[in-house]
C-alpha cells in the first residue's frame, strides 16, 4: 500500500470544520484511527500525540485523529484532554474503508467489528508513505515523530 494515491476523501472535523485530504499544506499529515474517545488506551495514544504535537509542527507534519465517534463526543474529548489537532468524526466509515482498518476483534469474548488502531503518513502529494497496523499504544506517538524527522530534509 506504500505510495499509493489515498483518494481524496472529506469528513466533519472538531469546530464544525470540514476536513478535505487535498487541502492539507504540510508536508506530511499523520492520520490515527482510534477505536473510541475517552477510553483508557485512546486517550493515552491521544495525549502523546498531544504531548510531542510541538515536534510535529517543526517537522512540517500535520496531525487528526479519527474514529467513528460523534463530533459532538470528539469535542467534549478534545476539549477534556486540550487536544491541540482536530479529530474527524467518520460515522459512515468513509475514511475507515479507504484506509482499511475495519476489523473484527474480541471484546469481552464477542466478536465485534470496530476500528484496529492504525496509523499512516500521507505526503503533500496524497500519496501513502508510511503505514503502521495493529498498533500498541505505548511509545508509538514517539516512532510515528523519530520516522517523520527521519524523512524531513532540512
């Protein structure tokens, strides 16, 4: 999946801002699907992202969360955990099924279908640059940040 165009897709955003792909201006856009807001590992996953944000900016990378969560429940999150990057509500899974990260999982043992915590950098271009599946939540935000300035010419 490496270097292929991601089709341009749009989404609500916290705000009541409309996200388009091909309006990003930096250099590089992490995307990080989330199973739900205000859960113990998505907010963890979510305040490293918030925590090293700074970094990001530096390194010309712009960041949004997504999950199929309401806007109305991504703005209370954000908002609770001062999120500095907006959060796009993917209720109808448009974002999800592009980028594949619809799964079934055991919860409780139940299978349920929901969001695997995934991560991907798309560049100015649209085109996928680097993807991580399955991810665990501990240091991740930190990889996702050593890769970008890795790949960021001065």
């Amino acid at each position: 999946m490496s270097n292929d165009l991601i089709p341009d897709f749009e989404l609500i955003s916290t705000g009541g801002k409309q996200f388009r792909l091909s309006d990003i201006k930096s250099k590089y856009l992490v995307i990080f699907f989330y199973p739900k807001d205000d859960t113990p590992g998505c907010t963890n996953e979510s305040q490293q992202f918030r925590d090293l944000y700074p970094e990001f900016l530096q390194a010309d990378c712009e960041i949004v969360g997504i999950s199929r969560d309401s806007l109305k429940s991504h703005d209370k999150f954000r908002e609770k955990y001062d999120l500095p990057y907006d959060l796009l509500s993917d209720d109808s899974e448009v974002a999800c099924e592009l980028f594949g990260v619809m799964k079934m999982k055991n919860m409780y043992g139940k299978q349920v279908r929901g969001i695997e915590r995934s991560t991907f950098i798309v560049d100015r271009q649209g085109k996928l640059y680097k993807a991580w599946r399955g991810v665990k939540v501990p240091g991740h935000a930190e990889e996702v940040l050593l890769f970008v300035k890795s790949v960021v010419t001065p």
